[in-house]
C-alpha cells in the first residue's frame, strides 16, 4: 500500500473491504493543455491506487483544474467549489484545486474558500502524491512554484490508460514567451519549455501500439517549438510513426507559422488539413494595441499561402470583441476579415480584463484605451457569432454529396447503433450503424448526406 493511499484513507467502516480503491473526480475547465494535465494526474494517481469515480459524489479526490483566460471561468470554479462542499462535508472527500488560477490565486484561494484543501499550479502537477500525504495529514498549503526549464520533466502519457482510445493529446510544449496585452497565460503558466523531440515522438508511438490512431500535439503556442529541432520538423517525425493515420496540432500564434511549417501541409497527407490561427481582430490599430506583431495583411499572406499548399483545408480562428479602444470601424473590419476569409468556424469572446497584463494597466489611460461598454461589446458578439454561423453552415452544406474519409471514434451520446467520427478537416460526422459496420479507430470512406449547425451525417460506403 502506498502513503497516499494510507494518508488519506478515511477510517474504514464496517462492511466496507480493508483495501477499498480510493476514487478520484476531477473536474476540468479550459483548453485542451488542462484537459492533458488532468489526464496525467488521473493516470499518476492510478500508480497510486486511485481509480476515476463516476460522480463527484462517489469521490475520495476532488481536483477542481482551472482556467484563468476569462473572469467567466473563475466564476465557473467558485461555484464548483460550492456544489462539492456538500460532498466533502457528507464523505470526508478532499477538495484540491489546480490550473491557471490555483497559479494566479495561490494562498488567497485558500483564504477565500475555507474548504479547499490545498492547491498547486501547473509545475507541480508530478508533486502530486507528495501533496496528497501533505493533505491526509491535515495541512493546507498551495504549491504554486516554477521549475527551471532544464529542471522541468514533462509528465508522460501512460500508453496503458490509453488503450481503448482513438485519439490522444501529446504535450509538445509548456508556457509561452509573448505579451499578448490581453492574456494571463504568461503569468499562470511561465516561461516556453519545449519537451525534447525524441520523448515527444517515443509518445507518440507507444501511443500507436496500443491503437491510437491519431495524436493532436499541444502548447500555448505550440508552433515556436524548440526541443531540439522546430516544429515542422517535429511534425515531420511524428507523421512517419508507423500506425499513426492522422496527426493535429494545436494552438498556433499567426507570426510562428513559418514557409516550413506551411510545406508540410502541402507534402504530408497524416498531417491534417485544419489549422487553428488565432486573429483576435480585423483591426491593424486594435492589432498593434493587442501587442499581436502582425498586420491583417500578412495575417492573409500566410492564410492565403495554406490554403494554396493544402486546398480545402479548414481554417479556423479565434476573435476578442470590445478589446479596449475598439470603434465601430475596428469591428466592422473584424466582420470585413471574417467575410473575407471564411473561417470554417471561430470562437469568440467579449474582452475579459485580467490580472498581470498588459491592457488592463492601460484601460483609461489614453482616448485609445477607453474601456467599450459591456452591452456594446455583447452586440458586437452576437453579430459576429450569427455571421460566423451562416459561413459555418454554408461550407457544411457544400459538403453534402462528397465522399469523406471519417475515422471512428466512437458511439454518439451512448446510443445504440449511432456513432461518430471526424473527418480529416475536423467536422464531426454521425453515422447509423451498428459498432461492427463503424468500429471505434477505422478509417471509412462516407458519403454525407446531410449537414447540420454542428455536424454532418453520413451513409458508410466501403472501408479506405
Ligand atoms: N496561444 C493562442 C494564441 O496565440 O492565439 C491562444 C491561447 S488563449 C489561452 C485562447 C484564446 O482565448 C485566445 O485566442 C483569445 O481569443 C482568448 N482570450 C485570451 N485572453 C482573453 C481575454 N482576456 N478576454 C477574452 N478572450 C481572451
Ligand atoms: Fe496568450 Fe498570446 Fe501566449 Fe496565446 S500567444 S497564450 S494569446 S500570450
């Protein structure tokens, strides 16, 4: 039995087995690095006699994995918090919080919410065990340092725990070197470190040989990758493992997308025709404010060039409306890009002013940086959300009647003969039939024959 597992084992009562499995639930906010990260601590805990609990409330653990990118999703945790209050208060369970605002918080989370147990930041996800038997002994305390980047060791998948699995996220690297003016994420998750090549390729294919069939490698900025050879050559690598069919990649930052990184879409068909290319604005002037060091103009070179490399691939972006300073012209130009490019789909949010950046010491301070009011900010979204929508669905429906090649990922919402997959340029596909026609990682070629806000259906032609 481990430390953990006597450390923070509750007095056993009658009935109950001595070598009951302790039951982790966690709860994850945020973009795909939290989603890998709390994978990593689930599997970390399994070597430590945790298995996943179904609910929160058949949990020994609660881990609460936060997002800090808008003000929206710390709302989001503290009202988590309040619903596993009862559950900790009726099992005994810990509650411990992680991510970007465990990091941004720090101690005053433990101030503020009396019930959590202890919290830690990203770096000191490995330190986990440590921190359990820290906890079980009734000490509350956040973790929040960093690591040097020579110090730092990527936590590595287990391929076990991914058996079973289609499609697996593979961190390539950690933290980012810009100064967006809007964004907290330098702050919450430090300095870039790049995980050397030959342990992100190992990944990968240890990933292949228990089924994986395609891997979406991850970083905040994941295109300035630097672990011992650039990006594109790192996709080069991980496309030639043998058994992989498809290889993604996600976020990128418009002024990394270099000439190399656009021929390997044109030479590598495992490398999928989408690309993520965060925008932000339309505006040049909203642009420069937003410290993003490019123009709209060379935006488009290097949109125009993918598209020339690789036809057909699916662009997709994100938009901040209302950034400080933003005039109605400077929207009009973020819906004169959106037109223009005809993004196959887009997220976009309402300005959020965070703590640490650059903008929010700015707000008020000069005619440029006025603050947009709220409800003129909402009535830029939604305009541009509707806009976004009708080109989504315009390049859905062009797809009806193509033949598709969809990868399976699984059953639909647990239904009995529908199930789903992607296809190449990342849209979901639902199929009706049974899982032996449509079994989870098989490449099928698919005619569509509908489109939906959201989806696709299709009718199965012949295995590829
Ligand atoms: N690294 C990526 C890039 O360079 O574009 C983006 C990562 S960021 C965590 C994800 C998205 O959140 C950003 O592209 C931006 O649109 C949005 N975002 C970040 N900070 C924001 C803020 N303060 N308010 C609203 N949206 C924000
Ligand atoms: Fe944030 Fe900019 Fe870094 Fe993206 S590139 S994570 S938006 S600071």
């Amino acid at each position: 039995m481990s430390d953990l597992v006597s450390l923070t084992r509750r007095p056993t009562s009658p009935g109950e087995p001595a070598a009951a499995v302790r039951k982790v639930f966690v709860h994850t906010f945020g973009c795909q690095m939290n989603e890998a990260d709390s994978q990593r601590m689930v599997e970390l805990l399994g070597r430590h006699a945790f298995a996943p609990a179904a609910s929160a409330e058949d949990a020994d653990l609660i881990l609460v994995n936060t997002c800090a990118v808008r003000e929206k999703a710390e709302q989001k945790l503290l009202s988590a918090l309040g619903r596993y209050r009862e559950v900790k208060a009726r099992r005994g369970a810990l509650i411990a919080v992680s991510g970007c605002v465990a990091q941004q918080e720090k101690e005053r989370l433990l101030a503020r919410v009396p019930y959590v147990d202890f919290v830690f930041g990203p770096d000191n996800l490995g330190r986990l065990p440590e921190m359990l038997a820290r906890a079980g002994q009734r000490e509350r305390f956040a973790e929040t340092g960093w690591m040097d980047s020579e110090e730092y060791v990527f936590p590595r998948a287990d391929p076990e725990a991914a058996r079973g699995r289609v499609t697996a996220f593979v961190t390539a690297m950690k933290g980012c070197d810009n100064v967006c003016a809007f964004c907290i994420v330098p702050h919450t998750r430090g300095r870039e470190v790049s995980r050397p090549f030959p342990d992100v390729v190992a990944e990968c294919a240890a990933l292949a040989d228990v089924g994986v069939r395609e891997v979406t490698l991850i970083g905040q900025n994941v295109n300035s990758y630097a672990g011992g050879c650039d990006f594109p050559s790192l996709l080069r690598r991980v496309a030639a493992v043998p058994a992989l069919a498809r290889v993604r990649f996600t976020t990128s930052h418009p002024h990394d997308l270099s000439d190399a990184l656009v021929e390997v879409f044109r030479d590598e068909p495992r490398v999928m025709p989408h690309f993520h290319l965060p925008v932000q604005s339309g505006s040049d002037a909203v642009l420069l404010r937003m410290r993003r060091d490019y123009t709209v103009a060379e935006y488009m070179g290097r949109f125009e060039k993918l598209r020339a490399a690789r036809p057909g691939i699916a662009i997709t972006t994100d938009f901040i409306v209302g950034f400080p300073g933003e005039t109605d012209e400077d929207f009009e130009r973020s819906m004169a890009l959106l037109e223009r490019a005809r993004f196959d789909n887009s997220f976009s949010f309402v300005y959020s002013p965070r703590p640490h950046t650059g903008a929010i010491r700015r707000i008020g301070s000069a005619p440029e940086w006025v603050e947009v009011p709220r409800e003129v900010a909402i009535a830029r979204l939604e305009r541009l959300q509707a806009a976004q929508r009708r080109i989504s669905s315009e390049a859905m429906v062009r797809q009806v009647g193509e033949t598709v090649e969809v990868l399976v990922e699984g059953a639909l919402d647990g239904e009995e003969g529908r199930r789903f997959g992607r296809t190449p340029e990342n849209r979901v596909v639902h199929l009706d039939a049974a899982p032996a026609q449509a079994p989870a990682a098989a490449l099928l070629s698919v005619r569509v024959t509908r489109a939906h806000a959201n989806s696709l259906s299709g009718e199965i032609l012949v295995p590829t």
